[in-house]
C-alpha cells in the first residue's frame, strides 16, 4: 500500500472556493482504479492535512497524473495554498484492532 500526506495551509480568501475543488476530486479520486481511501483532518492552527491510500505506485501515479487532477493542483498553487509539503510513504507493516461491541441489555 502507497500512503500519501498532504499537509497545506489555505489563504484565507480560498476556503469556499477550495472546498468545492475539493470535493469533485475526492469524487474523482475514488474513480481511479487502486484507490482504497482518503480522509482529511483541520488543525486547530488551519493545518490541514490528508491522507490517502492506494493499492500501488502504480494506482498512485494515475491520480497524479490524471488531467482534472493535474488542473486542481495547478490551480491549487495559483490561488489556494499559501504552503503544502506531500509524503509518499509506503507501507512496511500494519496492524489494526476493533473491539466487538455488543450492547448491553437494558
């Protein structure tokens, strides 16, 4: 699995604008086969940062390279971001738990 961090910050004019970006491409995102998910997180510094998973570098390069894709992140630059930093990360090992929740009768 191919991880990737996207930390940014906004300008403080492009949050409606940036939203509705945002939006249609997590719509595209998941059209692109080996997508598996994305999450985003705000800080309460205006740090925003999300994370994304793909099956492969390969699943990850089409995202990267698909043309609507391609646009956002120009226009990201132009008007959004007044910084980003992306990680791509892969992944070594993982471990996960959930505990079995069963309620209780009353």
């Amino acid at each position: 699995m191919i991880v990737t961090v996207f930390r940014s910050r906004l300008r403080p004019d492009a949050q409606d604008e940036y939203s509705a970006m945002a939006r249609q491409m997590s719509d595209l995102a998941r059209t692109i086969p080996g997508y598996i998910s994305h999450k985003g997180f705000t800080a309460e510094d205006g740090e925003r940062v999300t994370i994304v998973e793909f099956e492969s570098e390969g699943a990850l390069r089409e995202w990267r390279i698909h043309p609507d894709h391609a646009k956002a992140k120009k226009r990201g630059v132009e008007s959004f971001f007044r910084e980003y930093r992306v990680q791509i990360c892969q992944v070594l090992r993982e471990r996960a738990w959930a505990a079995k929740y069963a309620p209780r009768p009353c």
